[in-house]
C-alpha cells in the first residue's frame, strides 16, 4: 500500500529575512529546490505514492519547479487564495480532496535524511484514531525547537518534533468540533490532557526556516 503526503507549503517566510528571493519551500539547495529534496527523501522510501502540496502566495511557482525537477513523481498542489494558517490549509485540502481519509502530513522546509520506511509502516500499524506524531534525536545546538521528554530505562530522554504526523479526517473534524478556538494542530498533536502515539524516527532533520539553517543545509547537501 502506498501512503499520501501533505506538505505545508504556503510559509510567508518571514524568519529568511528576506534573503531569499523565492517562496520559502522553493529555495534553492545546490540546484534543488528544498522542497523537492523533502520529496524526494520520502520518496526513496518506497512508501508514499502521491504528494499533495498545500501552497498560497505564489502558487503559480511551484509546478514551474516541481515538474522540472519531479518528472516522474505524482503530486498535486492546492492554492488556497487567502492564507488560513495550518489548519484552514488542512480544511481546504479536505474540501479540494473526499476521497483521502488518512495521510502522512510534514512542513516544506524540514528536510529529513535517510528515512527508515520499516519505522513509518511500524508506526502505521498502531493507528486506530489518535495521530501518531514522528519525533527526531534533539539538535541541542537550538534553541527554539519544541522539546519532547520520552522516558527510557527510568531516564528522560530529549527529542524535537519533527513536523511529521499521521492522522485521519475524523480526527481532525472532530477536533475542530470540540474546539471552536482552534488555532494551531500542535495545540492537539501535543495536548497533554489527551496524549497521542510517539514513534521515533531515529534521523536527522534539517530546518531550513532562517538565513543561517538554510546556509548549513547548503554546506552539507550535494
């Protein structure tokens, strides 16, 4: 079975400062746009089928650059006309799209290394209704990343949010139900009352959301 993959991808980028002179998922990484690198790093997996990019500003953009650099990989964009943040993006995807009831969902500009497909399809065989949220090893030299505690052999152990989740339309709909102030997905995804499923995704992740992050990812990358 093949999964899908939604993508954020409708950033104003606003933390690049003005450094770039493209939308944020399609700054160019030594040739490749990022988010054609996130595509493609998924993609080695063999798990996923089609990507579904949620995009806004610009939107006219990105399948100059994507079926140049994407020729033989299946995916369609949504171009929401005014920017409803992540959780007005997912509304719109599901209003564009009935027929999808459970998907893979990352950031376009989170570049993940060396995925392992046996800890996505692990992890999958575990979803009932709670989303399962894919942390990675913490990059300690940050700052500004969402820190999650996962206990092991009586010790504490610090990961980071990756941007990764699974979850299924149900879910989200009823979330929105029982909260009429939904702002933000990770208000829910790491709501402590009501705690979802974990798995670790034991690699590397990039973020590509500052001058500096983007400058590392290009020191590293082919």
């Amino acid at each position: 079975m093949k999964y899908n993959l939604v993508i954020f991808a409708g950033g104003l980028g606003s933390r690049l400062e003005n450094t770039e002179d493209r939308p944020k998922p399609l700054v160019d990484i030594n040739g490749l746009t990022i988010l054609s690198r996130i595509i493609l790093s998924f993609h080695k997996t063999k798990v996923f089928g089609h990507y579904h990019i949620l995009t806004c500003d610009q939107s006219d953009l990105f399948p100059r650059f994507l079926n140049k650099e994407l020729p033989n990989i299946d995916f369609s964009i949504y171009a929401e006309n005014k920017r409803s943040g992540r959780i007005g993006a997912l509304k719109f995807f599901f209003e564009s799209q009935d027929k999808i009831d459970s998907f893979f969902v990352c950031n376009g500009d989170t570049l993940f290394l060396n995925v392992n497909p046996n800890v996505l399809k692990e992890a999958i065989k575990k979803f009932s209704y709670k989303p399962i949220i894919f942390l990675a090893e913490a990059d300690t030299s940050r700052e500004d990343y969402k820190q999650i505690k996962i206990n092991s052999d009586n010790k504490d152990l610090p990961y980071q949010n990756s941007g990764l989740f699974y979850i299924s339309r149900r879910w989200f709909f009823d979330k929105l139900m029982e909260n009429k102030n939904f702002s933000d997905i990770d208000d829910f995804l790491f709501d402590k009352k009501q705690p979802n499923l974990y798995s670790l995704l034991k690699t590397k992740i990039l973020d590509g959301g500052t001058p500096a992050r983007l400058s590392y990812i290009r020191g590293i990358i082919n």
